[in-house]
C-alpha cells in the first residue's frame, strides 16, 4: 500500500504551481478499529491513488506529520484525557471505548500524527510556505469533546489547529468551516464561547449525534438541514448565512472541518452534495481567505466513506484550494 505517490523530477514551471501543502503521515494507517468499518485505512489510499491520476499531485508539496505535543493537546483536552486516551491503549486486538469508537495498537500513535499535522499545517501557511494546506489523516476529530471521545474521533483535530494558530501565532480571529453530514459537536463544546473563534456549520439534522440547533453559543452558526437535501439549497446557505457571518468576522485564518460524507453516494447519511458542490464550497472560502486572512487556509479531513466519492470530492476540493 502506497502512501505518497511517486513524484518524479519536474521543471521550474510545475515547482512554482506547488501551492497547496499535502500532510499525511504512515502512522495514520496503523488505526484500525476492526474489519468492516467504514473509518478505514482504504480511505487514505483511495485520497492518495485519486489525486495521481487525476494529475494533481504535481501541484502539492509533501509533508510527513509530525506527532501533537502534549503543550498542544492541552489547549483543547484536560491532561487527565490525554492520559486516559494513552492508558487505554491495547496491547494487541481492538479496545472499545464507546460502540463506535475503538482503539488498537496503532490508534495512539495516528491520532497524534492527525493533531499535529493541523499543527504543521498552521506553522506552514503563517510562515507563508504555502497559502492553504489539506491534512489527509485519521482518525478523524471534530466529534471528540474535551474529556470524551465519540463518533470515531480521539482528539479534536480542528480545535488543536486552531487553539495553535492563536497562541501559538498570536491571531486575533480565526474561523472554523464544518461541512460534515455530521454536527461537529465536539469542536462546538471546545470552542463555544471563544469569541476569537467563529464556527460555521451545516449538517443533516435529526442525525447523529443529535445535537446543535438548541440555543448555540453566539459565535457558533450551526445550520441544520433535513435528509435528502441537494446541493442547490446547501449553496444558499453558503451563500445566504456562511458568507456574510465570516466576512462580518474577517478571520485572519480559516480552518475547514472537511468531511465529504454528505456526498449523494455515502450511505452514512442522506445529503446529496457531489463533487461540483464541494469544488464550489471551496471556491467560495477562498474568495472569503483572500479578502481576510491572506489566503490562508487549513483544511483537515474527517468523515467520508464512499470510496469513490470521497477520493473524488477531495481532489475537487484540492483542486479548488490550488485555484486550478
């Protein structure tokens, strides 16, 4: 299995197009959490093969992730989280911690990889070595609250990254855009009542985990929309409530929560985004980062299990960050 496609020597002009930062790493293949579930190591290797053959891997720069450091883990997790988290590691076989979300060897060992590499791709885009990143990497975050792991989430990802970009860097604002079927409900308990931090979401509702419509905090956005919604209506309400709260925001750096299980083909839920809807999503964000935040954009996978759908979605939203 074949983590980094193989990218040959390329002349000057293809080196000066390398303008979105590529984050993944090896551990975060190690995860398992048993045969036949969907949150599988298949989900990287397909992200991986789609974007070489539909020629974009010429256009990334390749980072191996490095693991979140526990100064960094406790900005968003109580310390006696992250020690339940290493303490509940198995040995061998695959540990339960709620009925979605188990653990095996190699879990601790990729969910720090997939917290540091928002971390990496912060330092990245603020250094001005690249303008956007996207972090292909699991476990997935944005379910996993300060002191709870849920929904095949460890730790909050998006909410590590985050926190890093404002102490770490000294931003005054930054945003975080969920587009996950799912409600990010872990990043809403971490990050409600920030005011240096504006949360927009959209997500199926009534859905797992059954929860963001009731009385949110004021700088969350949480927009909830029934089954079989379609692409049309999920750009209105980009259109109509995303852009106008993040351009009254003005965040000098925007954070996406990029979960592609929304797509019409993901059997997990019961939207019906396809790939041209999330290309155009994407568009839009970095319309909004130019005009704030210098272009800068960080992009963090987390749910999407059709295969196919997923690979495809990820390469029109790469394709999109690189403005190709």
């Amino acid at each position: 299995m074949r983590l980094y496609p193989i990218v040959c020597e390329a002349p000057c002009s293809f080196r000066d197009t390398m303008t979105v930062a590529f984050i993944t790493h090896r551990d975060c293949l190690l995860h398992d959490m048993g045969a036949h579930h969907p949150e599988c190591p298949d989900r990287l290797s397909a992200i991986h093969d789609r974007l070489i053959a539909a020629g974009l891997d010429i256009y990334l720069s390749y980072h191996d992730a490095p693991q979140a450091a526990v100064e960094q883990l406790l900005r968003v997790h109580p310390q006696s989280y992250v020690d339940y988290i290493h303490a509940s590691r198995p040995e061998h076989g695959i540990c339960h911690l709620d009925p979605d979300t188990a653990m095996s060897p190699g879990t601790v060992q990729a969910a720090l990889r997939a917290a540091g590499a928002g971390v990496l791709a912060t330092d990245l885009v603020m250094r001005k070595e690249a303008p956007s990143a996207f972090c292909s990497v699991r476990p997935p975050g944005h379910h996993a609250e300060r002191a709870k792991s849920m929904g095949f989430c460890f730790f909050n990802n998006i909410a590590v990254a985050a926190r890093h970009g404002l102490e770490a860097w000294g931003l005054q604002r930054v945003a975080i855009v969920d587009f996950d079927v799912h409600h990010g409900n872990g990043t809403e308990e971490i990050c409600a009542n920030d005011e240096r931090i504006l949360m927009v979401g959209a997500f199926q509702h009534p859905f797992y985990p059954y929860c963001g419509t009731e009385n949110p905090a004021s700088n969350m956005c949480n927009v909830p929309l029934p089954a079989r919604t379609r692409g049309d209506r999920f750009r209105e309400v980009v259109t109509d409530i995303w852009l106008p709260r993040l351009r009254e925001f003005a965040p000098e750096l925007i954070y996406i929560s990029a979960g592609f299980d929304a797509h019409y083909e993901d059997d997990m839920a019961s939207l019906g985004l396809l790939e041209s809807d999330y290309a155009w999503m994407t568009e839009q964000l970095v319309q909004v980062a130019k005009e704030t935040a210098q272009g800068r954009i960080v992009s963090m996978l987390e749910g999407g299990y059709a295969l196919s759908a997923l690979a495809r979605s990820v390469a029109a939203h790469i394709k999109a960050l690189a403005e190709l």
